[in-house]
C-alpha cells in the first residue's frame, strides 16, 4: 500500500534485494491497453506510440533500434513451445530475476499470465524453486493458481491465472461504499485461503493489500492471495518453527523481529494489519525511521482514534485486538479467526455506516505522502552517500539493542 513500501527479505546473500511481480494490471482491451504499442498478437501490424523522427536525420547520431525489431528480439526470449501455444501480448511486471507477461492461448482464448525466471542466477533458482514448492501443492478457488510450467536451462515459465480485477484498496477506492460486512466478505474470503495454506503446511509470510488481487472486476469477484516468493512449505513431520528474517516492515510480527523461531502465526499478525486498514485506510504501525515502527510493533503500540474509528463496531475492533497479539500463542488461527462472531454473523449486529470516504480519504493521503517522501529520498540519496555507511551501522546497533531489550522482556 504507497510505493514507499520495501520488503524485508530472508538474510542470505545479504546483499540481494528480491524485487518481486506485485500485481497484474486489468486487461480492458486495445483501447485501454497501455501496453497496445508494444506488443500484439502475431501477424498484427505494430505501431508505434511515439512519433515518427523527421525524414531528415544524423547519419552520425546512432539512431533508435526500430520497435519491430526490440518486439522481436523479446519474443524470441520465449521458448517456441510456449510460443506455439500461447500468443505473447503484453509485459505487465518486472522484477529482479523475473518477468510477467499477458499472453493469450491460441486455441481457447483465455488470458493468463506467464512469468518468465531467470534461473541462471543463484537467486532467481532458489526463488522460482520456493515459488513452485508452494504453487504445485496448492489448488483453492481463492489462491493464484498455477496452469502449467516450462522449463529451459536458464529459465522457468510458470503459465498462472490472470487476475484482471485490480487490487483490493483500488477496488475499495473505486467503489463508492464501503461497511463493515464488506469487509467481512472480503476477509472471509481470505481467511478460507490461510486456513487451507495452514493446513498444508504452507505460511505465506509476506501477506499484505498488494498481494490481494481480485480475479475479475465484477462485483461477485473472488479475492485471490498471490506472490508466494518468501512462501515457506513444510512437510508433515517437518520442524514447524521457521527462523528466517523476512517479510514488508509494516506487516512483520514481532516474533520474527525479536528473531524466536516463529510458526505459521505470522500470517495472522499480518490479517490483524490487513483488517484494521480494510476498515480505517490507516496503518496501525507507522514511522519513516525504521527503529521507531518496529518499537511499535514489539510493543502492539496502536490506537482506534480519528475517522472513522468512532463508527467503527467494538466487534470489529475486538477481531483485530485477537490478530494483534504480541503473543503468538494468544493469537487467533485462521480457523478461529472465521468462527469470530463478527465474521460469523458478516458484521450483521454492527453499524452499517458507509465508511467508504473516510477509507479512501486516508488511503490515497498515505499513498500521496508515501509518494512524495519516496521522491525526496531519491533526490537527496546522493548528498548522503558518505554517510550512509555509518547511518547504516548506527541503524544496526540500535536494531540490536531494540532486539535484546524486547527479547529479555519477551522470555521473562
């Protein structure tokens, strides 16, 4: 939620930051496709998006690869026997190791997305090999489901289902109302999605808005949980405890950062943040400086006040105190959390105030805020390059001591 947001990623290599696919964008048809001058089915004639340069040219200025030529060059990445099949139309997301394509299949018609691997670096293999671990277990009507996979020696097509509907905080944006019961439906659907995950054995572990995605932009859209890249699998018998660092600073428990050995929990810590900004656009931990949110979050420092708190039911807030637990094992499972008597009843005793302007006045403020301190951050960044060395050493040792402090009082 705000472009600000970073993820926090498992400790080894250290020096890796895993920029992984987050949403895939609505296809609406050419007309709205802003991808319509990149590339199009085979045969179509491609045109391009920017004008034509004047016929009087530089011979000595090196002149721009022609569009046809860089559209064949990308098509010729993909593998011919995902090509005989699907029709490659569009790039829809980027990552560090990986690419998200809207392709077509040629005999059916039906969109989906391909996301290309790189896997001949380290990195990308071990994130596509934890990706697949999960995806091939997994077949639940409100998770991303994965179609098919092909693979080469130094890349991995995963063929998935293509969610067209937007993201969850877009939807609720756009909606025009939004209450209480709405946001039961909403995460009683994703609670369906953990729990089965649970029961296999899978913690999704970077749960968040972004990883939200409706299947189509209909009202009756299903909700669907993506992005399994920090996703970690365990077999039964396994050890259930998990022990590395990960996830987006916002949503990670507070066990994760006192670095205990934490078990599947952690997903509904990370509902417990979901929940309260489903209902408010508000963030319940917040701060710029990293040390201050996670003093806030060790210690479930978080407050009901401002709009629309005050129409907001005490059922409601009383699901979210039962997420929000410092202490895992008071924490609500999935199963419990469905069986809570405002999601049980679908809100139906609480007010059914339309909080959707407060909502979307909070959301986009954040996501504006995020925006703009974003782009101070990167036009300041080089005049701080000297010190960002020390700052860094600093931030680490007050990291630390945090750690040590909570710790001690965590164990006593």
């Amino acid at each position: 939620m705000g472009c600000g947001t970073s993820k926090v990623l498992p400790e080894p290599p250290k020096d890796v930051h895993l920029d992984l696919v987050k949403k895939v964008e609505p296809y609406t048809g050419y007309k709205n496709d802003i991808y319509k001058h990149f590339i199009k089915g085979d045969g179509d004639a491609i045109k391009s998006a920017i004008p034509s340069p004047p016929c009087h040219t530089n011979p000595l200025v090196e002149q721009p690869e022609p569009r046809k030529n860089r559209v064949a060059k990308y098509r010729a990445k993909f593998d011919p026997r995902v090509t005989a099949k699907y029709d490659i139309k569009a790039l829809i997301g980027r990552g560090s190791f990986s690419r998200v394509v809207r392709v077509e299949h040629k005999a059916t018609k039906q969109p989906y997305a391909i996301k290309l691997i790189e896997t001949k670096y380290r990195e990308g293999r071990e994130v596509c090999e934890s990706e697949l671990c999960v995806l091939r277990r997994v077949r639940h009507t409100n998770i991303i489901q994965l179609i098919e996979v092909f693979e080469t020696q130094e890349r991995v097509y995963m063929v998935m289902e293509l969610a067209t509907g937007g993201e969850l905080f877009d939807r609720i944006i756009a909606k025009g109302s939004f209450t209480e019961r709405d946001a039961t439906r909403v995460l009683q659907m994703v609670l369906d999605g953990v729990k089965y995950l649970h029961t296999l054995g899978i913690t999704h572990r970077d749960l968040k808005p972004e990883n939200l995605l409706y299947y189509h932009p209909g009202m009756d859209s299903k909700i669907m949980i993506t992005d399994f890249g920090l996703a970690s699998a365990r077999k039964k018998g396994d050890d259930c405890l998990m022990k590395t660092t990960c996830g987006t600073p916002e949503y990670i428990a507070p066990e994760i950062l006192v670095r205990k050995p934490y078990t599947n929990s952690v997903d509904m810590w990370a509902l417990g943040v979901i929940s309260y900004i489903l209902l408010s656009g508000t963030m319940p931990f917040e701060d710029d400086n990293r040390t201050r949110l996670y003093r806030q979050i060790l210690k479930g420092k978080y407050s009901y006040s401002g709009e629309p708190w005050p129409s907001v039911s005490n059922l409601a807030k009383d699901f979210i105190d039962r997420l929000l637990t410092v202490d895992p094992n008071d924490r609500m499972t999935a199963l419990q959390a469905l069986k809570h008597p405002w999601v049980v009843t679908m809100a139906a005793s609480s007010s059914m105030k339309n909080l959707h302007r407060s909502i979307s006045q909070n959301l986009l403020k954040r996501a504006s805020s995020r925006c703009q301190s974003t782009k101070s951050a990167q036009s300041t960044r080089s005049s701080r390059s000297t010190k960002s060395n020390k700052s860094r050493r600093v931030r680490e040792r007050e990291l630390r001591e945090l750690n040590l402090r909570y710790q001690q009082q965590y164990n006593g």
